[in-house]
C-alpha cells in the first residue's frame, strides 16, 4: 500500500510481486484489473466496499504503474475479530452465541471488540439482504470495520474471489455465523460497558 499525499483516508493498493509495475498480459497485473472490476460490480450493486478504482501513474523514473485507489479504513479485519472470538473457551464462545454473557469474557473483554457498533450488526445485516436480492458468493468473505463509526467494507476480493448471479450456501452460512458472532460481541461489550 502506498499513502496518497494529501488524503490521509486512502491508500493505493499495488500487486507485491511487481510493486505496481503496469505489465500488461502479467498475471499480476489482470489480477489487478480483475480485482477493481469485481469491486466496482459489487459497488454498483449496492454491497459497500473500500474503494477499488484503478489507477494508473508513472514513477521518478518514468515506469507506468498500476494500482487500486482505496479507502484507508482504520479498525479492525473482520478476520482478526473473528480471530479473538474464537480464542475464547468453547464454553464461552457457546454462552455468547446463546446469548448469555460470561462474567470472565466481560472482564477481560479484548479491546478490539471497541470498534464494533450497532451498526457494524446493520451493515453485515444489510449485506444479508443484498446478497439474497443481489445475488453474489464471495469466497473469503472480509471486511473492515470502520473505529470511527462501526461501519463495515468489503476488503480484499481477489480473483476468483466473486461470482456474481449466484449466492452460494456456503457464503450465505458464513456470513451468517459472522452476524451472530458480530451479535454476540455486541451484547458482551454492552455488558462490559454497562450500555443497553
């Protein structure tokens, strides 16, 4: 990821194997244009994603680059939230997702569980929907969670990755098990906080 100067929210994301360097017919490079692709689909169908418009620019040296204009969202990977939840005991992660909060998960809470709102639940929840209207799988279902509001966007959709027209089981239970954990996290923070 290379900074944009002069706009502390976004970020240009480049392919690591080339830093960026616009090879055309490289597979790097088609990944690359394929990933901005499927971001700007799922954008133009309504589902929230950190940018993904490419660009293109030359270097000092005059070597054309690639790569995607994204939103620098800071917070936290749904994939390292999830992370957290599941180091609790099993028999706290199985508290939780009935909806009971265990005392030692409430005092010892993980910070990162911060950054989830309600509206991180609406977002994912929206998601739900617009995959049911909209119909998509993404495999390697992530977002970011936005520490500023609690909003959520879809990150790293790499080739492959999408399939727009069919919304597989699969996604669709992933993404469910990752509303109840969401859920879950929500009522213990509530709990830590002491807010309704």
């Amino acid at each position: 990821m290379y900074e944009v100067p002069g706009r502390p929210r976004a970020a240009i994301k480049v392919d690591q194997a080339t830093q960026g360097l616009d090879t055309p017919g490289s597979p790097y490079t088609q990944e690359l244009y394929q990933e901005a692709a499927d971001l700007q689909q799922l954008k133009s169908r309504g589902y929230p994603v950190a940018g993904g418009e490419l660009v293109r620019w030359s270097d000092a040296q005059g070597a054309k680059r690639v790569g995607l204009l994204m939103e620098n969202v800071v917070g936290i990977n749904s994939k390292e939230l999830s992370g957290t939840f599941k180091a609790l005991r099993p028999e706290e992660r199985a508290a939780l997702l009935q909806g009971i909060v265990p005392r030692r998960v409430v005092e010892n809470m993980p910070p990162s569980w911060l950054v989830v709102t309600d509206r991180t639940l609406a977002d994912l929840k929206r998601i739900q929907q617009l995959a049911g209207r909209n119909p998509v799988t993404i495999v390697d279902f992530q977002v970011m969670i936005d520490a500023s509001d609690g909003s959520v966007r879809l990150i790293d959709v790499s080739e492959e990755a999408v399939d727009f027209g069919v919304a597989s089981q699969e996604f669709l239970d992933a993404l469910k098990n990752d509303i109840a954990r969401i859920e879950a996290i929500l009522k213990a923070k509530k709990a830590a906080l002491g807010t309704p």
